[in-house]
C-alpha cells in the first residue's frame, strides 16, 4: 500500500485536439495549418464574424464517442453546448463554445502503472470544445507591447477530458499522461507530434491546504517537474504556518517554478449560458456500433501478447505502451521467433532509442529481421548483435555490411579454445584464485579471451571452454 | 439586487470602462430587468420538462468536407492592424 504521507491529491484536464480530422469542430476550414502562414485557413465562422452560423463536424463527435467509450465513460443520452464568456483576444467571438452540464459522456475510468501496482484513475468526464487561437508576444508575455493573434488554430476541435483527484504523487500523474497519449494514439485521432496536439491543466492540492490550478504545462515531464515544485511550495507554506489558497499558477518551464497569477485574472465569471446556433445532440445510439469498431486498445493487446506469443507480461507491457511499438513488434514476431524478437526489440532496441531520444521510425523491421537471423543462426554473438543495432541508428547501412566491416563473425570453437589457453597461462594470479574458491577470478579470464578475440567469442561459450581446461 | 460594484466588476468582464455618470444611469436599470425576470420565477413550472433550446431541433450535422477559407488578405480586412499576417491587438493582461 501506498500511505501518500503528505495526502497529495492530483487531478488533471487534458486538451486533446482532433488534428486528424480534416476540417475543423464547426466549420469546413482545413485543419492542415501547420507548415502555412497565420490566419491563412480561416473563415468567417471561426473568425467570429457576425450572421455565421456553426454547424458541428459529424466525425468529431464519433471521435468524442470513441474517446469516451475508450475511457469506459458513458455516452450520454442528451448532450449540449454552451457559450463560455470571456474577452480575451485568443477568442474571436467573446465566448468559447464549449460543453457544461450536459457533456458528451462523463464517468469513466483507467487504469495506470500506481505507486504501488495498478491504479485505478476515474474520469469524470470527457467533453468537446472549440479551440481558440494562437497569440504570439514579442519578448516576453509580460513585457511585450501587443498581442500577434494567429486564429488558424480557432475552432479546432477539442476534447476536454477531466480527472478525478485520484493521483497521488508527480510520478502518477506522469503515468496517467503516458497513458492517456498512448489509447488516443491507439484510436488514431490524433497525432501527438503536433504542435499543441495535447494540453495539460493540472489540480494539486496537500493534507491541510486547498488546491492550486497550474496552467502552461506544455509536456508531461513539464506536468511532473510542475507538481514536484507544487508539492513542495505548499508543504513550505504549510510548514511556516501559512495558508494555502485556491489559486491559479503558471508554470514557467525554463526556470522549473510555478507563479501566481495576479488575482484579478481568476475573477472568472464565465456567465455560462445554452449556445443558441447549435442544436442538442442526441447521439447515445451510436456508441454500440462505435464500440464495435474501436481498434484494439493497450490493455487488451498486453493481455493478447503475452496469451498468443508466449512473452513475459513485462514485455508484453513495454511493447503495447506505444502503438507504433506493438505494430513493429507484431510484424517482426510473424516471421521472427516472438520471444526473441520480445527480448531485443524490448531489452536493447528501445533502450537504443530512448538513448538516442528516437522514435520505432528510425529502425526498419527487416534490419531487426536480419539481426535476429544472424543471432539464431550462431553467426554473431550477442554482443555483436547490439554492435550492429547500435551502428544501424549511428550510422546507418545494412546488418551484413556491417557484420562485414566490423569482422563480427563469431569465430570458431578452437581459436576461442586457443584464446582460452593463452589466458590461463597469461593469469596465474587468477588460475589460483579461482582454484582457490574465489569464483569471481573467472570473470577475468572470460574478459581476457573476449579481448583476443576482439569480441567475436561468445562470452558463454568461453566460460565453458575456460571450466573445462581449469576443471 | 445589483450595486454598483455589481455593475462595475460586470463591465470589468466586458472590458467596459464605465463612468461614475453610466453607472448611475445602469445600475437601476439592470435591476429592473432582473425584477422582470422574478416575475418569470413566479410562474409554476411545475411538471414541464425543461427545454434546453427554442427550436425543436437535434442533430444537426456537418460532413468533414474541406471548403475554401478565406484569403489572408481578406482575414485581415478587418483589423485595424496587421503585421507578418497576424492580427495586431493591444496586449491584455
């Protein structure tokens, strides 16, 4: 059991954007803004001109129904929008047109890697909005003269999903993020890469205190870097006998600190009331056949994978917690050995990646394929293997030529048995310590004929051969 | 009942800039709307189902079709200033 000491509680609002979609929430213009100049895919809908009208993208409401059904939510029977007011340049219109008392489903749950095992994390709701522009300062938000407002990205479409406080600690809340990400991508609506394809807001608050609402987190490490700096702010606030107060708190990433925003900006009186221009939906009626199509989601595949090829649950677990991962393993395990091809696409390709801070893209199926062959077939040593992998996302080429230039062939018993002669005669200090008990000493004699043989042996087989000439 | 600092902290939320003259003038006013509106409380409501939009209406729907947006150029008629194809507005805090 987890004791949560400080009786940290976190909840977060995630602003996932619908960016695959190719028109925007309530209006045909292109969501494919990214590489074009500022207000160049917009229209008088989503620039908030006067007598447009909205009308709602039937494909983003199946992608919030998919999202919720994804989530465990349920689908609600009635559900509405509403205009939420404030002025603020990054809105055209004066309101955002969101969702409030009727969302598009509420109620759901997921699962996460807790403090102390499987954590269940609730979602309290899931609903649509539009998104609003993009404001640009000159220098600094604070000492900049005016606002640059670029209103391509207004009326993008947005699922706002909501958690319960049920997070615990920084770690956690890094862990519902990575999850989260990992079933959106799985249901193939939207592309995290995206500038701004997902937002965070997070809600933190300790034993004794109220909560703090952090804006401007921008990455999920930023999320955990924001709320270790929070947890322990409150905890010195408390500490000198101070009150923590319900506030709103920016994040800034380069220095790693929160800020308060000045008071009069949390005077939100959003004056919520029914959008008149958009109709309700009732759309409870689609989820059974949705439900039907949604993909195969994180948690099913680990459970598959480790029933059909026979992997370890860790393993199965590294694969599935990124989509493009499970699809590269998948591929490789239909022709490959699944175990093998489980062990050193988890154990040595990811680490590679993580390293090298690459994504599955940089490394093809078929060089993994070859890597495998080789290693199976006893032609290159482990060590060789990973050789290769390595030169592979360094510098390129194919597996063979590299086995070629680098000389990894595995060399033959009876020079690995010549090796292991000379090392014994080379290491008499080694010789009798092993004899003597000390079976470390016959690591440096292993080390010693991996070095003749500039790598090429197989460090077990050594072994064996160095017991049977000592023995 | 609305006070003045009532009045005052609505025209904040607009970024209306109200006179010690306008705000004499609205704050009667605007009381006198909400006064309209209890006399509405005092129908009896009872056993009607609350309507949520004045048209009859659901499910309305648009396919996700591309149509033409408008140019740069016309995007930016509007705004009293423009730079590199942003709209310029004064910075709020």
């Amino acid at each position: 059991m987890y004791e949560n000491p400080d009786g940290v509680m976190i909840g977060l609002e995630v602003h996932v954007q619908l960016n695959k979609l190719k028109t925007k929430v309530f209006c045909g213009c292109s969501t494919d803004y990214h590489n074009d100049p500022p207000n160049s895919h917009v229209c008088p809908v989503c620039l908030g001109l006067p007598g447009s009208l909205p009308v709602i993208n039937r494909k983003a409401v199946e992608a919030a129904i998919k999202i919720g059904l994804a989530l465990n939510c349920k689908v609600e029977e009635h559900t509405q929008f509403y205009r939420k007011n404030y002025y603020y340049p990054d809105l055209p219109k004066g309101f955002q047109i969101t969702q409030y008392d009727f969302p598009i489903s509420s109620g759901g749950y997921i699962m996460i890697e807790g403090e102390d095992g499987e954590h269940r994390v609730g979602i309290t709701r899931a609903h649509m909005e539009e998104d609003p522009g993009r404001l640009v300062h000159e220098g600094t938000i604070d000492k900049s003269k005016y606002t640059l407002i670029d209103y391509n990205r207004s009326g993008m479409a947005l699922i706002e999903i909501v958690s319960d406080p049920d997070m615990r600690s920084p770690k956690e809340a890094r862990r519902y993020l990575d999850k989260l990400r990992n079933i959106l991508e799985y249901l193939d609506i939207f592309d995290g890469d995206l500038e701004g394809a997902l937002r965070v807001d997070a809600n933190i608050s300790i034993m004794g205190g109220q909560r703090a609402e952090i804006k401007n987190i921008s990455s999920h490490k930023g999320a955990e870097r924001a709320l270790l700096f929070e947890i322990v702010r409150q905890k010195n606030v408390l500490r000198r006998g101070g009150v923590v107060v319900q506030e709103t708190r920016h994040f800034d990433e380069a220095r790693e600190i929160t800020l308060s925003m000045r008071s009069k900006e949390e005077a939100h009186d959003y004056r919520y009331f029914p959008e008149p221009d958009l109709v309700p939906l009732k759309i409870s009626g689609w989820a059974p056949a949705i439900k039907e199509m949604l993909p195969e989601l994180p948690d099913a595949r680990r459970m598959r994978f480790v029933e059909q090829y026979g992997i370890m649950d860790d393993h199965a677990k590294a694969l599935t917690s990124e989509r493009k991962v499970a699809i590269f393993y998948e591929e490789v395990a239909k022709i490959a050995d699944p175990k093998i091809s489980a062990v050193w696409i988890c154990d040595v390709l990811k680490g590679e990646l993580n390293y090298r801070d690459l994504t599955i893209e940089a490394f093809r199926k078929e060089d993994m394929l070859s890597v495998i062959e080789l290693l199976m077939s006893k032609k290159i040593t482990e060590d060789g293997a990973v050789d290769i992998i390595r030169t592979l996302l360094d510098k390129g080429g194919s597996p063979e030529e590299i086995v070629k230039e680098k000389g990894l062939l595995k060399v033959e018993g009876d020079i690995v048995s010549t090796a292991a002669e000379e090392a014994i005669k080379e290491n008499p200090v080694a010789v009798s310590d092993f004899k003597a008990g000390k079976e470390k000493a016959l690591n440096s004699l292993v080390g010693s004929v991996m070095k003749k043989t500039k790598g090429r042996a197989d460090a077990r087989a050594a072994r064996e051969i160095l017991l049977g000439k000592l023995g | 009942m609305i006070t003045k600092k009532d009045l005052e902290h609505i025209g904040w939320l607009s970024r209306l800039e109200l006179s010690e003259e306008d705000r004499e003038k609205y704050t009667p006013k605007l009381n006198s709307v909400l006064d309209y509106f209890g006399e509405l409380d005092k129908a009896d409501t009872g056993g009607v189902e609350p309507s949520y939009h004045v048209m009859p209406m659901s499910n309305v729907f648009r396919e996700d079709v591309p149509i033409a947006s408008l140019s740069q150029e016309e995007a930016l008629s509007n705004a009293p200033k423009n730079q590199d194809g942003f709209i310029k507005a004064p910075r709020m805090m």
